[in-house]
C-alpha cells in the first residue's frame, strides 16, 4: 500500500513551458486535491475532486488545469508557467468530507 | 465561513519541556480538527483529529489536544519536547464538506 505519491519530485522550468504533475493514490479516495505551500501561507488549494471526472476550482486556481479521468490519479496542468507558481506543490485524498486527509510527498517546482 | 489562527509562526523549547502549540478556529458549524506535522521535505502527517466523539484527543508520538468549543481553541500539547519533535506543525478545520482551511503553521525548535 503506497499511499499518495506525486511524479516527479523536483522540476526546474523556464517561463512559458508547460508540464503536468502526477498523483496516484492506491486507497480508493473519493476525493483528491492539490494544494502549493508557499512560505508564511500554510497550503493553499489549488482545484480538487469529488469524484472520477470531476474537478473543481478552488481558492488559487489561476495558470493551473486538472484532470481526473481514472479515480486514482489527479493530474495537475502547468500550460505555461510563471516564476510566480515556483513552489511546493503537494496532492491529497481523502475518502470523503470530515475524515483526515492523505499527502503525498510534495513536488518541488522552480521557475526561473 | 471557517478559518483556523496558528498564533506563533516559531516556537521554541528546550528538551523535556512542554510543548504548547496553540490553534484557535471559527466555524458556524461543528467542526472538525486536525493536527499534522511536516518534517524537512516530506508531507504532512496526521497527528491526531477531533471528530466530536472526545474533546481530549490522543496522537501518535504523545502528542494529544483539547477541543474548547467556549473558546474556540484546539491547542496541541506534549508534556515532554524530544529533539525528534522539531518540524512544522498546521492546525486545519473542516465542516465535513470537501473544503480543508489550513492554518499557516508553527515551527517547533527543540533546543539541546
């Protein structure tokens, strides 16, 4: 049982270049999220999902799009990225609302 | 709406102290709360969550907390600071629904 885990685990990007992170979560979660921990703000939720094909904006959502096609994975999309979405980016899941949320390992991102 | 106050950015204390971390919440509805802790470059763990069942929670590694309804509080204590104990500790509240309000962190210096 891995738990959450997030690929790739650092990435150095120049302005304008696009990629995807992947999470995958083997404890058959309803709900998945990504959240960028910046210093000082705590977790910031970037979109979410409730459900295999669903995702939602959430408080951050702005130069990042996801996808949720199978239950176990929740792709987040950078399509061209800024020096402002240099940071840490860390997935979650959880099984529904109220219970304790899963993280995974947390991607290091830099845009230089 | 809900919201969680992290009072202390950083917190220090010597080996074998109390640890005190303290968490305050506002939700208009019953809450539910949890401590996580991260460590240098990893995720964040559950240390302990309040689900209305017992206002004094347990956790793991001896950590436990006291949900305050009258004063809104969730503070994380631990009778006892080891050297392991340093790392950066988040308050979060949900009301039950997908959305998870993380506080902005304490980070705990445990001094020889």
């Amino acid at each position: 049982n891995a738990g959450v885990t997030q690929t790739p685990k650092f990435r150095v990007l120049k302005t304008g270049q696009s990629m995807t992170l992947l999470c995958a979560q083997d404890m058959n979660h309803e709900y998945m999220y990504w959240y960028r921990q910046d210093p000082g703000m705590g977790l910031r939720l970037i979109h979410y999902s409730v459900g295999e094909g669903t995702t939602a904006k959430g408080e951050v959502p702005d130069g990042y799009n996801v996808s949720r096609l199978k239950k176990q994975n929740f792709l987040l999309g950078l399509e061209s990225a800024a020096p402002s979405q240099t940071s840490v980016y860390f997935c979650a899941s959880t099984r529904t609302g109220g219970n304790e949320q899963y993280f995974g390992p947390g991607t290091r991102l830099t845009v230089t | 709406a809900q919201s969680v106050t992290q009072l202390g950015s950083h917190v220090s204390v010597s080996e074998g102290a109390l640890v005190l971390l303290r968490c305050n919440y506002s939700s208009s509805v019953p809450p539910y709360l949890f401590w996580y802790v991260q460590y240098p470059n990893q995720g964040l763990q559950l240390l302990l969550k309040y689900t209305s069942a017992a206002t004094l929670v347990k956790g793991i590694n001896g950590f436990e907390a006291e949900f305050k309804k009258s004063e809104t509080s969730f503070h994380l204590t631990k009778p006892s600071a080891h050297m392991s104990d340093a790392a950066e500790y988040f308050c979060a509240v949900t009301s039950g629904t997908y959305k998870y309000i993380f506080g902005t962190g304490t980070r705990l210096k445990v001094l020889a």
